[in-house]
C-alpha cells in the first residue's frame, strides 16, 4: 500500500531523475504557469496531457488555486502514485492515441488551455494530427496549448540543431557537475523493488505502459500538426537549446 508521505518522497525522487535530462525543468514550468496566468483567468480549466505523477499539475493548482485542473497518463503506476500523493488533483486514464480520448476528460465546459512536459513526442505518425485535431474540439476560440519538451530542428537548421543540442550538453554538464541523478531507467528499477508498488506495477505491465514505440522530435512535425488542426499562431514562449515552451493558439 502507497502512503501519501511514501508517494511525495517517490515524486520527488522522479522530479530529479527527469532534472537529469532537463536541468531547466523547474524553469520551464515556471514559464509555462506564467503563460496560463497572463491569460487572465483566476478560474482556468486546464488539461495536463501526459500528465506522469502530477508533477506540472501540482504546481499549477499551488499557483492557481482557483483553477481545476484535468491531469490524464496512460501508465496506470504513474497515476496511482499521482493519486497517492494529490487527493486534490483529477486523474483520468486515457490514451492520447485513441480516437474519443477526450470522452474521457469529463469536462463540463470548454478548456482554457492545455498543458503537457516532457510527453507529446510520444505521439507519432498519423496519431499526433488526430490527437491534436481532438484537442482542438475541446479548447474554447483563443485557448492554448502550451507543450514543453524537447523539440529539435535539425530538419530545417541543421547548423543551430547542433548547437542547440550542445547548449542543452553543456548546461547539463554545469548543473550536474559530474554527479548525475539516477536515469529513467535506475528510477523505475527502484520502483519495481519497493513491494508498496505491488499491484500497480502489475497494472503497468498489464496494460504494457513501459512500451512507447515511437517518437516525433521534430519541432516542425507538431508546428505544421497544430496549424492543420485549426490552431492560428504557433511559437515559442520560452527556450533553451532544444528544450522549447511551444505555445499555440486555438482559433
Ligand atoms: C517523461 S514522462 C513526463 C511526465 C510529466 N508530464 C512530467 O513532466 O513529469 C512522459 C509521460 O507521457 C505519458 N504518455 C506517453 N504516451 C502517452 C499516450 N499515448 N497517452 C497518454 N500518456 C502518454 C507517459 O505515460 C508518461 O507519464
């Protein structure tokens, strides 16, 4: 059995580890908060896509106490330990690749804003137009998407995808200073041996969540996705090297 003090020291044992390849983590949803703040709204509706343990959605609501936050994963271990550690947040298992995923949502109005880190590279192929064509149904006229991870450009600027690859090396190698945190792997091994995680380590592979297959990197990829879904502007809000803060606007 997961304790509430047990999933806390767990989430933040995996804060760390994702710091490990995002040494500008904290930064990045420092940004993504301030954009959802400036849009006015004391009240925002917000879906976390790819939400893990509720790291992002955690802080929002710390931020923004009068916004209700929808927090939705696909990995059954991650949301139980999310659901352990924030009574408070609303997790929804859903696949983002499956048609009618924001059936899901249980959404009573249109979204302000939609959030994800670190998770939409993993929607690839034909599934990323779908998935953000589907989200674009469920955003009010002007809302966001505000989606940080790492998006790379080596397609169209090969020169400056070098470089930004190499900011992103050395900015690691400054912060960690040769002692790197644990890595995915090393965190999930840890998992898998603490007993408490039991039946929701069985609920993983059951429904075989540690199986991503793959990846769309290209920041061009989900630019030309969004704006053939119906978003009208699409930028960057914030950057560092390859790490990006996309944010598009829905028309
Ligand atoms: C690296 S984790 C990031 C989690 C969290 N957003 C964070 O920043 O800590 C990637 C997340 O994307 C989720 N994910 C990947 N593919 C997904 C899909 N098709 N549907 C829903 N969630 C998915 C994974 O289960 C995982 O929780």
């Amino acid at each position: 059995m997961l304790t509430h003090d047990a999933a806390l020291t767990w989430i933040a044992r995996w804060d760390r580890q994702q710091e490990g390849y995002l040494p500008d983590r904290e930064e990045r949803f420092t940004a993504l908060i301030d954009a959802v703040e400036a849009m006015g709204r004391p009240d925002p509706l917000i879906i976390d896509l790819g939400c893990g343990p509720g790291s992002l959605s955690a802080r929002l609501l710390e931020r923004l106490p009068g916004a209700t936050v929808v927090s939705a994963d696909a990995d059954p271990l991650l949301l139980g330990l999310g659901q352990a550690a924030y009574p408070h947040l609303t997790f929804v298992s859903l696949d983002l690749r499956t048609p009618g995923w924001t059936g899901s949502l249980g959404l009573d109005r249109p979204a302000d804003v939609a959030v994800s880190t670190t998770a939409l590279h993993w929607i690839s192929g034909p599934d990323l137009p779908k998935m953000y064509a589907e989200l674009a149904t469920v955003l009010r006229p002007g809302g966001l998407l505000l989606n940080g991870d790492h998006l790379e450009t080596h397609d169209t600027t090969p020169v400056i995808a070098h470089l930004e690859r190499a900011v992103q090396k050395r900015e690691t190698e400054r912060r960690f200073a040769g002692h790197r945190p644990e890595d995915w792997r090393q965190w999930w091994e840890a998992v898998a041996a603490d007993p408490a995680f039991a039946e929701l380590h069985t609920a993983r592979t059951t429904a075989g969540a540690d199986h991503h297959g793959s990846e769309s990197p290209l920041l061009s990829t989900h630019v030309d996705a969004l704006l053939d879904a119906g978003f009208t502007e699409v930028g960057c809000l914030w950057q560092r090297g390859d790490n990006r803060l996309l944010c598009a606007v829905r028309a």
